[in-house]
C-alpha cells in the first residue's frame, strides 16, 4: 500500500515545547527583559542614592563636630570631601577636625585644597598662616600671603593682614610652639615638617634633655634621603652642618638643592658657604643681595651681607648694613614687638593701630606689607 503523507504543520503556528509553553528563544527573551529591568530599576536605586549621599555625610560630619566625636568627625568629613560635593567651607571643616586630632600635616592637605577650590576664602588662607606660624617659615609665610591678598575680597583683607604679620614677624612662644609640634609628632610621626620645625627649634633655643647635634643631623638626614625635596629639612641640616664644623659635607649637601627650589634660603646658606669657607665675599655678597629681595627683614642675612663688604673694602656700604642690622635686631626683640603687636591687633578698627602697623612693617624692611597696612588706615571712598 502506498504511505499516508505526513500530515502538514500549519506554518503559521508556533512550534509547541513540551508542556505546551513557550519554547526555549522565548523564555531567553522574557529573562533577558526581567534582568535588563532589575538592572535599571537597581541602577535608579543607586543614582538616587548616590544623589542624596553629600547631603547624608554632610549631616553626619555636623552632627559628629556638635557632638564632640572628633574620630567620626574626622572621617565624616574626609568622606564628603572625596565626592564631587567639597567646597572651602567643607575642606575648611576636615582640616579643623584633622586638627582637633593633633594631625597637622593632614590639615595642611585639606586647606592646599581649600585655597584651590574658593582663592577668595579668607579664612582658610588664615588657617594656613597659623599653621605656618607654628612651623616658623616666615618666608614661607609672606609669599603664601601675596598669593592671599591678591584673591581675597576687599573687606576680608584686614583679617588677612593680621596673620600674614604675625606669620611673618613673630613665632609664637618656644613652650607653645613645643607643646604643639610634639603633639602633631606624636599623632603623626610622619609628619616631616613638624619633626623638621621641632629639630630646627631645638637648634636655635636648646632644652636641657634635647637631642644633640649629632643626633638632629643624623636624624635630618635619614628626613633628607626620604623627602630629597623638603626644602626645610636641607636648609636646618645645613645650619647644623656649619654649626657642627663640617663644611664639607655641607657643600655637598648645598650643592644637591634642587635647582627649582633654589630660592632666599638657598641663597643665604649659599652666601654663608662663600664667605666662611670658600673665602669669597664677591660671591657671598651677590648671594646674600639676593636673600634680601624676599626677605629683607632677616637681621642674619644683613649682618653677612656687612661682613661681605668689609671685606671688599667698601667700607661705607658695610656701616650701612651693621646699622640696618642693629634697627632690624631693636624692632624686631620679642619683648618690644609682642606687646606692639598685641594691642594694635586688639584694635583692629583703630586707624591709628594700623598706620603703627604699617610703621612696624616699613621699620622691618616689609615695604609692600606697609603698603597694605596703610591702605587699611584710609578711609573708604564714598
């Protein structure tokens, strides 16, 4: 007998899995769709999230600062900072928590970022005069403050103009300053400038119980060979260098200055070397002019310069700097300048305070200071 035909499948009908369900294409399909939309709905989940995150950390960092928990505060604050949310004022809020922690050098970071993000935020430009007070760089200290007076808001200058003078004309207290440096060491050890501040203290107003020299230069040069580039490390371990006896090891230490950090202190140590070693006063008295054009008020730099010039003969120019040195040593004894300052810095709204300001500055050898000062004693314009 001849065989039935297959019966023919209606093309239009899907093909029938097993249970009569879909078959495998489509179940892919149908979960490939659940998937793609958990993934949407978790991805809204967390850009919500993401969103709402600066405000959260925010009323966290506040709320851990009122309550006193600084550890929390701290990081409460770290947390916000490293979102696209900082802002001065936040970055002005870490650095004070990093110091309620003695974590100086922590603070030191967040205000550098501050001045960045807001150049027009005194007061963080004030914090960091403080702390570069404390560190006792004054040169320092007077080329942070051009850069401050040249972004600040014109009513928030006179603010300004109190750190930058204190910064620059006058450390604090030796037991203060101590006090503070060895509890930023402490908290931190690694912290380089505060140790480098603490060795270079230690130097110039010695402590019965202090590290003695040969300990502070060993203890600058394992700093030096860690941080080539901390300009203040090489600068005390070259003192200690001159002091100690051992010029020659601190020419070698003077000649590997990085030449893009060769500025004033480079140049008076420069001058140091070549008038007391090399026997070179031309040299030295190039050197030490060049000191002076950043800082004319360090008496040290002068007195060299006086000795430069006796020795080339050009005596005049020689009683000149000894006189200069002798004003500078008067005006700027501890005991007349910190009373001085302290009760023109206490009137801050007395003109008369700030034309003695201005004064106090010129006397110093700080003209553009003076300037600034007397700028301040003017009455606005109407």
């Amino acid at each position: 007998m001849p065989r039935r035909p297959p019966p023919r499948r209606d093309a239009r009908k899907p093909p029938r899995g097993p249970a009569g369900g879909p078959t495998r294409p489509r179940r892919a399909i149908a979960g490939s769709a659940v998937a793609l939309a958990l993934t949407l709905v978790a991805g809204l989940a967390w850009a919500i999230r993401e969103r709402d995150r600066p405000g959260r950390l925010l009323g966290a960092a506040e709320a851990a600062t009122r309550a006193r928990d600084r550890p929390a505060a701290l990081a409460a604050w770290r947390a916000l900072n490293r979102t696209g949310a900082a802002t001065a004022r936040t970055l002005l809020a870490e650095a004070r928590a990093a110091l309620a922690l003695d974590r100086a050098a922590d603070a030191r970071l967040a205000l550098g970022r501050a001045s960045e993000v807001d150049p027009a935020d005194a007061e963080v430009w004030r914090a960091r005069l403080d702390l570069l007070r404390v560190l006792d760089r004054p040169f320092e200290a007077l080329r942070l403050g051009r850069a401050a007076l040249g972004s600040v808001r014109p009513e928030a200058r006179r603010g300004l103009l109190a750190s930058l003078t204190l910064a620059a004309l006058a450390e604090p207290p030796d037991d203060e300053a101590r006090g503070l440096l060895d509890r930023w060491i402490a908290a931190d050890p690694g912290d380089l400038d505060a140790r480098v501040a603490r060795l270079a203290r230690v130097a110039a107003n010695p402590h019965p119980g202090d590290p003695d020299r040969a300990s502070r230069i060993a203890e600058l040069s394992v700093i030096l060979v860690r941080d080539p580039g901390h300009v203040p490390a090489r600068e005390a371990l070259l003192v200690a260098l001159a002091d100690a006896g051992e010029p020659d090891r601190g020419r070698r230490v003077l000649g590997a200055w990085p030449a893009s950090d060769r500025d004033a202190r480079f140049d008076r140590l420069r001058g140091r070397w070549d008038l007391d070693y090399d026997r070179r006063p031309d040299r030295a008295a190039e050197s030490f002019l060049r000191a002076l054009a950043d800082l004319p008020h360090d008496w040290k730099v002068h007195y060299g310069l006086a000795r430069a010039l006796r020795a080339l003969g050009r005596v005049d120019q020689a009683r000149a700097e000894a006189e200069t040195v002798a004003r500078l040593r008067e005006r700027l004894e501890p005991s007349a300048l910190g009373p001085r300052l302290a009760a023109d810095l206490a009137s801050p709204d007395d003109p008369r305070a700030r034309l003695d300001l201005a004064d106090l500055c010129e006397g110093a050898g700080l003209a553009a200071l003076a300037d600034a000062w007397r700028s301040e004693a003017r009455p606005p314009h109407r």
